[in-house]
C-alpha cells in the first residue's frame, strides 16, 4: 500500500484538483522511492539518515509537486533534491562534531571528577527507586534550589519539599540496612557549608521560602 503524501498544513484537501495530486504524487513515490532509498543509503553512515533524508526529499517533491519534471526526469530531479538535503545534513552533522569537540575540551572544567563517595552510601543509593536517585543527585551533584528541581521535573515546589523529605528517609533507612544498625537520626545541613555531613547537599530553599 502506497503511503500518503507527507503532512504539511498549507495543502490541505480544498480543491477539485487535489485527487489527481495525491495520485501523481503517489505514483511518484511507488516508482522513486527504491532507487531513491539506494542513493541516501550508499551516503550516510546509519540507515535510519537515510530514512530521514527520503521523507525530508518526498516532502519538497509534495510541496513543488508542479516542477517535478514527469517521466524518467523525474528520478534525477529527485536525487538533486536528496543531494540538497544531504549537504544540510552533513552540515549539521559538521556543526554537531564541532560542537562536541569543544564541550570535550571544556569537560574537565565544567564537569570535574567527583570527589570519592562512600560506598555504602553508593549502595544504599542503588537500592532507591529511580526517581528518587534522580532527585538527591539534583540537590547533591547538581546544587539546585527547589524551585529549580520542580522546574526540571515539572512538578509543584511543595511536590519537591515532600519528595525530597520522604527520598531522605528511604535513603537513611537504606544506610542503616547497610550497616544493620537502627536508622540514624535525620542529618542536619552543616553550619554555612552547604552540604550534609553525609555528603548529600540539601535543597536550597527558592525565592519565596528564603524570606
């Protein structure tokens, strides 16, 4: 079964002369789209680029459907058109490597080895459910305030205080389980350090709690 013709909001079905339109444009598409599929797979290295650069191909063949010449002209004016889309796709592809290559020189800047963590405490964070994990690395790794952990997570800042306090509780009832002892009294922020003394930072409170 032939597929549709590729989505675009400015071509919707109004007019009488629309049938025949899908239906040049899918007997376009049954006679093209193999050879066409051919050329971008011999010029990426992943084939799911190549998928991309045929629909992205098909899409400007919809849109200029009345310049595609008819006949055998039309496979070459088509494989100008995958060219086109190829060359943006290299580019990008430049930009990307490029901008890879300078966050790799700036990664020991930005982002430092972590210091040594205990490994009980390592453990004991395993054992959390995901979301949990997620929450505690957003305060310890990345120090953000509540207000900035229920924007990351989409949820309100009192989702966030409550969270937090129960994720605190799972993870000191896990170290206890560690170190089969009874669980430790809840650890207080360290005076002007901003850390715990377990190592995991707190939460800054946002704007509003601040006052």
């Amino acid at each position: 079964m032939s597929p549709s013709p590729p989505a675009d909001p400015a071509d919707a079905p109004t007019r009488s002369g629309d049938a025949a339109r899908h239906e040049r444009f899918t007997a376009l598409f049954d006679r093209t789209h193999g050879p066409l599929l051919a050329y971008a797979v011999r010029r990426v290295a992943d084939p799911s680029d190549a998928a991309d650069v045929v629909a992205e191909t098909f899409l400007v063949a919809w849109r200029r459907l009345d310049d595609v010449p008819g006949g055998d002209s039309a496979r070459p004016w088509l494989f100008g058109v995958a060219r086109r889309v190829l060359a943006n796709h290299y580019r990008g592809d430049r930009r990307r490597l490029a901008l890879a290559d300078r966050l790799r020189e700036q990664f020991t800047e930005v982002a430092p080895p972590p210091e040594p963590v205990d490994r009980t405490l390592l453990q004991a964070m395993e054992r959390l459910p995901p979301d949990d994990r997620e929450l505690l690395r957003l305060v310890a790794w990345e120090e953000l305030a509540r207000d900035e952990i229920a924007l990351v997570l989409g949820v309100p800042r009192a989702t966030v205080r409550v969270r937090l306090h129960r994720a605190r509780r799972r993870l000191l009832a896990q170290l206890a389980a560690l170190d089969g002892a009874d669980p430790p009294p809840v650890v207080q922020r360290a005076a002007g350090a901003g850390h715990v003394r377990s190592g995991w930072a707190d939460a800054r409170p946002g704007p509003q709690e601040a006052r």
